[in-house]
C-alpha cells in the first residue's frame, strides 16, 4: 500500500522487535526479511538508510539461524543486493554478508531461485575492494562453479554466474584479472554448449571468457578446452552483432 512510503523507520522498528522476539521463528523471519525487501522496492532512499539503523546485523542473524529455512536465504539474499546497490552499504554488508550469501547458495544448491538472488549479490559486493576480498578468501568463486552443475537446466542461474565471476576476476583496485583455478572453465563451456542459440547467455559467457583472457595463465587453461573453438565460432556466427567480435579476439589469444 501507498502508506508505506514515507513510514519506513516506523515499520522499520515493528520488524526489528518482531524478530528480535522471536529469533526461533523461521516463518517468522522468512516474512520480516521480505517485508523489508519489499520496502527497498516502495522506498529507494530505505536502501541508503537501512545500512545505518542497525538491521543488518540481524538480517544476517536471521539467516545464519534459519539456513535451512529456503524464504528465509531467498528473501535475505535479494535483500543484501538491493542494499548494495548503495555503495557505501557494501564496506557494511562486508565479509558476514559474504559469508551469509556463499552459505545460504550452498545449503540450497538445488534451488534456482536461490541461486539468481545470490548471483545478483555476489556481482554486487565483487564490485568494492573489501568484498571482492572476502568473496574469494571464502571460496565464492568454487561455490558459483558447485551452482552452475547443479543448475545447468537454468539459464538465468548461468548468467547470473557469468556475470558474479566477471566482477569477481576484475581486481576492483588494481585492475588485474584473476586466475581462474577453481574449475570455472569447464561449466562455461557446457553451458554455451547447451544453449547455444540463447543470446545472452553465449553473450554473457564470452565476455566473461575475454575477460579471462588478459592473465596469461587463463589462456593456458582455455586452450585445454578442447571444444572451445568450436563454441565460439558457433557464438559468432549465431550473434554476429553481440559475440562475434570479443569471440574472435578470443579466438586469436588461444
């Protein structure tokens, strides 16, 4: 409804008590997250705010204590990454955020939902130095790989992972593009096989594949995919507009 805009730091104060007093309660928290969800969606500047009026802390409490509870990691995930599109709130959703998210994927490996809410905040956080960090010390990069077997029927789990580890290989200070040892490769590779005549899919995954190709080492490594050359060429000729260019550079750096 219309009144919740502009009553956001009342109702705030209503969810904050209401999970406060019933921290056992996954139904509980699973629909508190949501509420204030929703509220980012009804009132854009309750993105800025939330991050200084001490809900975070129980947000992530909320889903450290109802991993198991699926509303509870969908509507938290979603939550973190509409509060990270607020740049400053990023240093704050810092390494528990992370932790919360990589957590959250892993225990619903199976769930697409899931997994799309935690790609989208994934490439969100990557995007600040601190985060990018503390995805990678807490092995974000394996655990996308884990989400991309497990979710190969969906192609929106895929290119949310395409896009998350683009952010991530992109050190957001010095600009150096990071190894990709942690068996990225292989699940790219099936997934433009699979699809192949899906164009943002084939797009996502080849600028992801030219970003690689600026570390020497990833070079190496893709020049082991045997059936790589095929899958670009293929890109190409599908979607000369949108692939055929960074496809064919790749082509000539493997």
């Amino acid at each position: 409804p219309t009144w919740i805009v502009g009553q956001t730091h009342k109702l705030f104060a209503l969810i904050m008590t209401a999970m406060q007093n019933h921290k056992g309660d996954s139904e509980v928290n699973g629909a508190a997250v949501l509420a204030l969800s929703e509220m980012c969606d009804r009132d854009p500047a309750f993105r800025e705010s939330i991050g200084d009026m001490r809900g975070l802390q129980k947000i992530l409490d909320a889903m450290t204590e109802h991993l198991e509870n699926e509303d509870v990691q969908l509507n938290g995930m979603s939550l973190i990454w509409k509060m990270s599109t607020y740049p400053p709130n990023k240093s704050k959703i810092g390494r528990g955020g992370a932790n919360a998210i990589i957590n959250g994927m892993l225990f619903h490996i199976n769930s697409s939902l899931v997994q799309q809410e935690a790609m989208t905040a994934l490439k969100n956080l990557a995007t600040d130095p601190v985060g990018q960090q503390n995805i990678a010390e807490l092995g974000g990069a394996a655990a996308i790989v884990s989400s991309m077997w497990s979710n190969m029927n969906s192609k929106t789990v895929l290119c949310g992972a395409f896009s998350a580890l683009n952010n991530m290989a992109i050190n957001a200070e010095t600009k150096q593009v990071a190894v990709a040892d942690q068996g990225e490769l292989p699940p790219i590779c099936f997934g433009m096989k699979r699809y192949p005549l899906d164009e943002d899919l084939q797009r996502c995954a080849i600028f992801l594949l030219k970003t690689y190709t600026f570390a020497p080492s990833n070079i190496e490594m893709m020049q082991f995919q045997d059936n790589l050359p095929s899958l670009l060429t293929s890109a190409a000729r599908n979607f000369p507009n949108d692939c055929a260019q960074r496809a064919n550079y790749i082509l000539s750096r493997i």
